[in-house]
C-alpha cells in the first residue's frame, strides 16, 4: 500500500523534477497534485486553470506505480500545458520533454526505483464538476 509518508516522498521528488522540466521548456503550472486515491481510470489530468494532477498508486494493489511511470505521465501532462489536445504539436512537445527529462537522468524507465510496476497506459475518467480539464487518451 502507498503510505503517507511514501507519498509525500513520491510528490516532493516529482516537484524537483517538474520544476527542472517546466523551466527548460518555458512550461508554468499552477500546482502539482496527486490524484484522488479512488481515482483508477487515468495515470494523470491536466486542468485549464495549470493545476496538474498524477495518480500514484496502482489500481488494483495501490502500491506505488514506478517511478518512471509518474514521470511519463508528469512529461505528458506538462505538455498539455501548451497544447490543450493530442495534436502532432503535443505529441512533439512530449516527446522533447520525455527526451531531456531522459538526458537529464529523470526518466529512467528500467530504473526500478519505486516498489510497484504498472504501465504508464492512459484512460479516461468523465470530468464531475469543476473546470475544464483534459485527462489522458
């Protein structure tokens, strides 16, 4: 299971890492969340407001997803940041943040770093209330 102690690791360690993305990329959010725990049907969700939300644990054992996984879906997020839709321009902008995020040794997706594996697969989960948001595939 995901305590809460390994949750706040998993959030401060995504905070530095998407600190470092956003600024090389000129990308600003308004905050970095992690997602509702009954939420199980997307990896992350990107709202207009630049709140960011990543799911952290996995759907069905809610152990930790890798830390690689999180960092796919952050990349992905980050670049919704800019394009507001899965066009080629997003598609491109994510790939480039992907990109750095693994030159710069954040993304390192053989790395077991975190204790649980999950695939960093999208789905959707229909919005309730609140703003617009775009969430994953």
């Amino acid at each position: 299971m995901l305590d809460r102690r390994t949750a706040q690791e998993l959030m401060a360690r995504l905070h530095r890492d998407a600190a470092v993305l956003a600024s090389r990329f000129g990308l600003r959010y308004r905050a970095l969340e992690p997602e509702r725990p009954n939420v199980k049907r997307r990896y992350g969700v990107c709202f207009s407001d630049g709140t960011i939300r990543i799911r952290l644990r996995h759907a069905s054992t809610g152990r930790p997803l890798k830390y690689s996984s999180l960092v796919n879906t952050l990349c992905h997020e980050l670049a919704h940041l800019r394009h507001f839709d899965h066009s080629l321009r997003f598609q491109q902008l994510y790939g480039q943040i992907l990109e750095f995020a693994r030159d710069q040794g954040i993304y390192q997706p053989r790395a077991a770093v975190a204790r649980a594996s999950g695939p960093a697969q999208p789905a959707t989960e229909p919005a309730r209330g609140g703003g617009d948001q775009l969430t994953l595939f």
